[in-house]
C-alpha cells in the first residue's frame, strides 16, 4: 500500500504553522484542484487528499494527536470524523462556487463527491444577467433620461413552451440515470468508500429523452429573440455606472427564473464642459484687459449662459464657483457647482497703436522692455558687417 503524504507537505506548510496559514492555504488549494473547475484528471484525488490534511490540522485535537503520532494516530478518527469539522459553505463561497441551491459548481457538489450529499443537481437554475450599454450625452446625465431600447435575450420557447419536444410527440425517461438525471460512481480511497455524482451523460442531466426535438428551439427549450424594454435613466448617473432592470436577462433552465438586465453608462465627453463627480470645469479665455481691469462676461452653463464678474488684477489660472450649476448628486439631494477657470490670453499679433500703448504702459510701470524690430534681412547684414 502507497504511504501517505505529510499533511503538512500535502498543504505546502511548516509543521508551526499558525491556523489561518493553513486556512489560506488550503482555500488556495482546494480552489485550483476542485474537481467542478480543475482539469486535472487527477483532481478529485487531490481535493481529497487536500481536504483530508485540512480537515486534520484545522482541528486542535486531531492536529495534536497527527503531530505527536503522525498518520498512525488517526487510527481513532472515522471518516465523518475527520471531516465534520470543515465549513464547506463558508470557504467556497469564497471562491465563487455558488451555495446550496444545487447550481453546478456549488458546495453541494463537495457533499457528493466524499459521499456525504447526494441532492439533485438537476433542478432548477437561474438565467444569466446581460448587459446592455449605452451612450448619453452629459446633458442627458443632467436631466435624466426615458427611452426604449432593443435587448437580445433567451425567453422560452412559444413553440413547446419549454419542454423542448415538438408539440404532439412525447419524450421518455432516461434508461441509464432512470429520470435522475445523475450518475453516481463509488471509488475506493484510503479514507474508504467515496461516491461520486456527475449528471448523466446519456441525457445530459435532463432525465429524460427527447426522440423528435422541437424545430423551432432544436430540443433547447429557449430561444434568442429581441425585446423592446422601456428604461429609466436617473439624473446624475455618470460612467459605469449601472442600472438594474429585474428579470429581463435570459431565462433559467428548468423552470429557474429569469437573470437581470444591467444598463451600463457611458456618459459622452462634451465640448465645453470636464465632469468631477457632480462638479463641473469650464476653462475660460479672457484677454489681458479684462484681467487687468475687470469685467462682466457670460459663461456658459447646461441650463444656458449666466453672469460672471471678473475682479481687476485676476491671474490666469484662477477658478471662480458658479453653485448649483453642476450635476445632481445621486446619493443626496441638491447639485454639484460650476468652476469656472480663466485663462489670460496673450495677443500674438498688435497693431501699431496697441504696441504704442503698451510701451507707454511698460514706462509708466516701470519696466525696461528690449524691443528687436529688425527684421531677419537687417539682421544678416549686421551679421556681415554692411
């Protein structure tokens, strides 16, 4: 007979090893070789064996005698005994592997495979969720927005209403799983006898037999087809975020309701505006004149221009609040504000008159102000000395 590996081998510890080093440990484990997700064909071996040095060193007394006899001490432990102690629900549910509604991949189906389950597993499932994505304008993130939109999704079959048989023929109890729609097969382990239960794979875990398949759905019982839905868009929704229309996903399989709708916003980049949060940015040019001595100006918001008072001696660079002006908040009540930001433009091209006037205002202030008004040819002839 083969010897058994060092539980703490098994798990990849040190025989210190602190109880939730073994718990992450195993969880690390048990998640790549669970058999409902591992493609190695030896996974269900080494879930067992992993299972099996997690359901020890979890447990103070079995961890005492394992450590001071080893494996010849758990002679005193029966099977159940062993592994009683381990919260199947609570660390697989952790790794995304459903719960106890009997959906493929859930706890249940570790019950079964140590032999201690056997629930169905061909009941009723849920449909799936589907997203559906849509661009709106800031303008309609402001204000909110109602329209009907095309979703393709699974629905039942009018045609044979589900049961995926033409209509006027009938269908036949599996021979193979006799209408269980599982098979169970039982292997022998160091730790004794272990059933192990997989749908069959004669009906594919329907439990029954379909000889003249529906020619609408081709025997699946759904089919894809296009549904107008009438949606709400609250005010203030930015990008990603998402709205949950219930039942309009596609339907479950065997009877199991429907999964849901999400709408997934994407909220266009405007021209005018930068969004943050519920506030909003508007960069705004003046000129050195209104800068320096002030001005009213208008500044545009979503709900059409407003006044805007810019003080003498305003920096370019300086934001001014505009409140109330911004987005609604979607958690509370009342809006965002507007920041408008200015910035002094310098004039590229001046006439004579405008460069009289700011030499004057350059002397009268003070400054020396080097003026090059050679041209490049007067330039080239100083260069060469004519």
């Amino acid at each position: 007979m083969e010897e058994k590996r060092d539980y703490y081998e098994i798990l990849g510890l040190e025989k210190g090893a602190e109880k939730k080093d073994i718990k992450k440990a195993y969880r690390k484990l048990a998640m790549q070789y669970h058999p409902d997700v591992s493609d190695d064909p030896e996974s269900a071996d080494k879930f067992k064996e992993i299972s099996e040095a997690y359901a020890v060193l979890s447990d103070d007394e079995k961890r005492n005698t394992y450590d001071q006899y080893g494996h010849a001490g758990m002679g005193g432990f029966s099977q159940e005994d062993i592994f009683n102690n381990i919260n199947f629900e609570d660390i697989f549910r952790g790794f995304g592997f459903g719960g106890s509604s009997g959906g493929a991949g859930g706890f249940e189906s570790i019950f079964d495979l140590f032999g201690f389950g056997g629930g169905r597993r061909n009941g009723p499932v849920q449909g799936d969720d589907i997203a559906y994505h849509l661009d709106i304008t800031l303008e309609d993130a402001a204000e909110g927005l109602e329209k009907d939109i095309e979703v393709s999704h699974k629905k039942t079959c009018t045609h044979c209403n589900g049961s995926k048989a033409e209509p006027g023929t009938e269908s036949r109890v599996c021979s193979q799983c006799g209408g269980s729609g599982q098979v169970r097969q039982v292997s022998n382990t160091p730790l004794g006898q272990f059933a192990t239960i997989r749908p069959c794979s004669t009906c594919h875990g329907e439990g029954k037999i379909i000889d003249t398949p529906c020619n609408e759905c081709h025997g699946k019982g759904i089919v894809k087809q296009k549904s107008t839905i009438h949606i709400k868009i609250p005010p203030g929704v930015d990008n990603g975020s998402r709205l949950r229309i219930p039942g309009e996903g596609d339907i479950g399989e065997r009877g199991g309701p429907p999964g849901d709708l999400y709408i997934l916003i994407k909220v266009k980049k405007h021209p005018l505006f930068i969004r943050d949060g519920s506030d909003l940015i508007y960069e705004m040019p003046i000129s050195f004149v209104q800068a320096s001595l002030g001005d009213t100006v208008e500044a545009p918001t979503l709900n059409g221009a407003v006044d805007l008072k810019i003080p003498s001696g305003t920096q370019s660079g300086t934001s001014f609040r505009i409140k109330g002006q911004g987005l609604p908040h979607m958690r509370w009540t009342g809006k965002g504000n507007l920041y408008v930001k200015v910035k002094v433009v310098t004039p590229k091209k001046l006439n004579t008159k405008q460069k009289e006037l700011l030499r004057e205002f350059a002397d009268a202030s003070g400054e020396e102000i080097y003026i090059e008004d050679k041209g490049f040819f007067d330039k080239m002839k100083d260069a060469i000395g004519h």
